[in-house]
C-alpha cells in the first residue's frame, strides 16, 4: 500500500506545486503543515525528513521502501510518472521541452525575483518583530549558508535598491512574456493542463492584487483568462481549503476580481 | 519536422547536446556558429525567439524547429532522448529519474556558472577585451536578455571581484566532491545507468581538469569516470565537430550565478 506524507507550507509558490500535482492526479496524501514563519523547516523533528532544511519535501513508502524526494518541481514530476490519474505532462516532445522551459525560467530566473519582493514586503516584516536573540538562534540552525544569508537579508530589510529594482524589471518582464505565451496557446507551454500551470500559477495567482500596474483585465488579458482556467479547477479549490494563513483569504479577493 | 542544431565548440552546453544528438540516432543537422562573434543572437528564420532571448544557460546551443528556438542543454536532451522513441539516457524508473534531474539541476545551477566564469576568464576574457569597441556594441546590442549582456560587458572591462573567483573555484571542487562519493560503490555510470547526468556533468567538468588540478587531485574514481565518458562513441563524435585545436578550452559568457534564495 503506497503512503504518501507532504510536509508543506502555504499552497503558495513552491509548497503549492506538489500539493497540486497531488490532487490533480487524485493521490491520497498525509498533509504535514510546516509553518516557515514560525521556522519549523529548521527543527530537529524536520531536519529528519530533510537535512537540507528546505520545503516541501514528500515522503512515499512502497514496496517496503521509503523515499524521501525534495524540490518541488521535481516532486512533481515524480508525481505526475510515478502515479495514475491524468497525465500532467503533454505527449509530444517539444511540447514537453517547452514545458520543461517554462518551468525553469519560473524556478531560477523569474521565481527568484518575485521571492524577493515577497520576502521584502511579506515575510520580512512578519518575522521582524520577533525577539532578535530568538530570530538569530533560529538562523544558526539553517543548514544551507545561502538560505541563512537569505534569512538575514529578510529580515534586516536589507535588499539594496539595485537587487529590488532588478527584481521588478525582471517580474515586469517575465508578465508580459506570459501574456505573450498564453496568447499562443490556451496553457503554458501546450494545448493542455501541465505540470508548467501548476508551477507558474503558484507565483501568479495573485498578480491582479499584487502586481496592479503589471496584470489584471485590460493590460494582461490571456493571463486573466487563463487564470480563471485554472482558477476553477476542483483541484485548485480543494488545494486551497488548506491554506491557513491569511493568503487564503486573498484567493477569495482575486476570484471576485477576476469573476467580477 | 526539419530541425536545424546551432552549436559552439563542443564543449559546456554545447557538448552535452551533441553529445546527446549522437547517442539519440536522430538526424538532424548541426551548424558550427561562432559564439564569441555573437552569431547566436544572429540566426536566421527564428519566428519565435523567447527561449533563445531569455534562455538561463547563457551562449549555449539553439536547436530551431519549427521557426521555435528551442534551448537548455539538458532540456534538449531529454528532447533528444524522447523524439528517438527512448534512446536510453534517461532511467526507466520515476524515482530513478527524479535522481537524474535533481543531479543535472545541481549541476547546471552550481557548476556550470562556475565553470564557465573560471573557463571565460582562463581563455575567452582576453579576446572578449580585445573586441574593438564599435564591434562590442553592434555585438552586445544584438543581445536581446539584459543579464545575458551583463555578463558579456563584465568579461569584457574584466570586471569580476575575487570572491566570485574563489566562490567558482569552491562550487568546482564540491561538484568533483559529490561525483567521486556517487561513484563510491563502484558504479560505471554517475545514476547507475548511462544518463544524460553523465553528459551534462562530462560537459562541464572535464574542462575543468587542466585548470582546477587540485579539484581532482584526490578524485581517482571521477578522473576514471572523465576517461570512461569521453572514449564514448557520443562524446567522441561531439568533440570531432571541434573547428579548434582543445575545443574544452573554449568559452563564452554562460548561465548567471544564482542571485536570490
């Protein structure tokens, strides 16, 4: 008997991406809530799971063995080849490749600088207010030194106007190239739901409320379409009935904004 | 469909997808174009050239298809691999695959920025420098990825500061680290199996034998390995494509080092 544990924050940006590879294909899973703000990812108890310290991770045991699998993108992809349930990957090969694309154009180029931002205006100010000795004891316990420079740059505040100015040029950039994309083709990538939405629309989803001047009804049309495509999606609801923060809130918002 | 491969040296991305298009059997035509000369900014017949213009791995290779630029060295070969119908180079099993492309992400996140900026800077900086000033500008202008043009006018005023020089050096040695514990229980191939984790570590790594000597100098098992995956017929064939004397000695401007997170 397969059991499937996700050990996952928000079903936002990267956390949101296995959750919803999970669902789509219909696969029973233990959901494992990690809250990041409060820094569980760093605990002994998760450092078991995954000594890199790092959401999500999944657990899958089968055949008497247990696997341990990291990355969300490649999560996903394990997902989606080793499961049944409707296939999340196109069966033609540059479909395929240009799905591959997208997603690493959203991981290492695009995902990066809408993080940045997000920890700017979002987790930075939530953690800051902490105890400094309990904030800097918590960042010792961060095992990869470039997450703990991340770390203490979020929650200093201390992005230089240039690392934020090159983040906005490349958010503003990455938006239109997608508005160009989904004018070509209904999904990112293919004339079908992929693992590439699933990645993309985890940064995305709230471009309208958060990206006001970038995205919403008249400048980025295909996006707003496509959005609620994907918005509608059962699997999308039933993901996002699991969010415990206030940005399940948010997903109310923009449906009204988008149905509106 | 007709698909023409626009390639460098075969080395870096370059030779991964060569090497690929070789052991794939496909028969597609390849054209050598000049990258330090920005040929690759300059392809003809590309009606849609996002993938080309924001591509993350730098100057690597272009395969067009379909007036589609299609790039990622790694990506095109796994493209390789499944328009042959399966050549075998990437592992049957879904775990066993998820192996294979967190291997390869780390390569292509870690060692090859750091490759290409040592390899740049070892023996491309110069002729970058030396490009005359009115040729640099048309050059650079027709790059389209303001990062990408970045790192051209960086090689070019030879503006890198020491720590991205030790950090490269460091990434290099931890990338020859992590083969030689892989190759530890005395496998053949880096997943077990002959991949294209084999193809695209070879790539970047084996020209950074003559520089990082020292990297390898406790490595017998991953300089065995760098023997082994370059007799391959494939890689072989890559490297007879060469138009110079070393070509693991020809650089240009590649994938950026990771900014954030």
């Amino acid at each position: 008997m397969d059991e499937v544990t996700l050990y996952h924050w928000e079903p936002n940006a990267n956390s949101g991406k296995p959750m919803l590879a999970l669902m789509e294909k219909g696969v029973p899973f233990t959901s494992h809530y990690i809250d990041m703000l409060q820094f569980d990812q760093h605990k002994p108890e998760y450092l078991a799971i995954n000594p890199q310290g790092t959401i999500p991770a999944m657990t899958h045991s089968a055949d008497g063995q247990k696997r341990v699998l990291t990355e969300s993108t490649a999560i996903m992809e394990y997902v989606n080849d080793r499961f049944a349930g409707p296939d999340l990957m196109p069966a033609d090969a540059q479909d395929r490749w240009r799905v591959r694309w997208w997603m690493k154009f959203m991981d290492q180029w695009l995902g990066p600088s809408f993080s940045m931002i997000g920890w700017s205006v979002f987790v930075g100010p939530m953690v800051r207010q902490r105890d400094p000795a309990e904030l800097d004891a918590a960042i010792e316990r961060i095992p990869l030194p470039e997450r703990r420079v991340a770390w203490r740059k979020a929650i200093s505040g201390d992005f230089s106007a240039a690392e934020m100015a090159e983040s906005r040029r490349r958010v503003s950039l990455g938006i239109a190239r997608l508005e160009e994309e989904l004018g070509k083709r209904p999904y990112v990538g293919s004339n079908q739901y992929t693992l590439a939405d699933i990645n993309i629309f985890n940064s995305t989803y709230s471009l309208p409320l958060s990206q006001p001047d970038l995205a919403g009804k008249d400048k980025t049309p295909n996006i707003m379409r496509w959005l609620k495509r994907v918005y509608t999606r059962d699997a999308v609801k039933k993901t996002w009935a699991m969010g415990k923060t206030d940005l399940a809130n948010r997903y109310g918002l923009i449906m009204a904004e988008i149905e509106g | 469909m007709s698909a023409i491969l626009y390639h460098g040296e075969p080395n870096g991305a370059s030779l991964t997808v060569l090497a690929a298009l070789a052991e794939s059997g496909l028969a597609i035509e390849c054209r050598h174009i000049d990258l330090l000369g920005g040929e690759r900014h300059a392809i003809a017949g590309i009606a849609d050239p996002v993938a080309r213009d924001l591509g993350i791995e730098g100057e690597g290779p272009v395969l067009v298809a379909g007036g589609e630029a299609m790039t990622e060295s790694v990506f095109l070969a796994q493209y390789f691999d499944e328009a042959a119908g399966g050549a075998g180079l990437q592992p049957a099993d879904a775990h066993a695959r998820w192996e294979m492309m967190m291997w390869c992400r780390q390569i292509t996140e870690r060692l090859s920025p750091a490759a290409a900026l040592l390899g740049n800077m070892a023996n491309a900086q110069e002729a970058i420098a030396a490009i005359p000033d009115d040729t640099f500008a048309a050059l650079t202008a027709s790059i389209v990825s303001d990062d990408l043009r970045e790192r051209w006018q960086a090689l070019h005023d030879g503006v890198i500061d020491a720590a991205q020089i030790a950090d490269s050096e460091a990434k290099v040695a931890a990338a020859v680290d992590r083969c030689e514990k892989q190759l530890g229980d005395g496998r053949e191939w880096l997943m077990g199996t002959f991949s294209i984790a084999d193809l695209v570590t070879w790539s970047w790594l084996a020209g950074m034998q003559p520089l990082q000597p020292a990297a390898f100098a406790d490595a017998p098992l991953t300089q065995a390995w760098i023997v082994r995956t370059g007799a391959r017929p494939s890689v072989q064939a890559a490297l007879a494509r060469a138009t110079v004397p070393d070509p693991l000695r020809a650089w240009a401007p590649g994938p950026e080092i990771n900014r954030w997170g």
